[in-house]
C-alpha cells in the first residue's frame, strides 16, 4: 500500500518539491541526531574493509 500526500502538488513549477525537500530536511535532521561517535566508528570500520569483488 502507498500513502501520498503532498502539501503542494508536484507538477506546480517552482514550489511542487519545496515541501518534499522540507520533509527531508527535516527526516534528515532527526536522524543525524541519534548517530552517536560509535556509529560513526562502526561505520568507518565498514568502509575501511575490502570488499570482494572483480578488480
């Protein structure tokens, strides 16, 4: 099921994805918020391994 409600329709030029880019802005915001230093770590650790693949 899909649910789409948009404050501002998205075929209005200029202003259809200012309220999509707010609701992001925002989702963005509250999850950066609870990323603690071991997160990061974690993830750096991640990154910092090879991954397998075709060379």
């Amino acid at each position: 099921m899909k649910i789409r409600a948009d404050l501002i329709p998205d075929m209005i030029a200029g202003l259809g994805f200012a309220d999509d880019a707010a609701l992001l802005t925002a989702v963005v915001s509250l999850v950066a918020a609870h990323i603690t230093p071991t997160h990061r770590a974690a993830a750096a650790r991640a990154l910092d391994k090879e991954l397998p693949g075709p060379r």
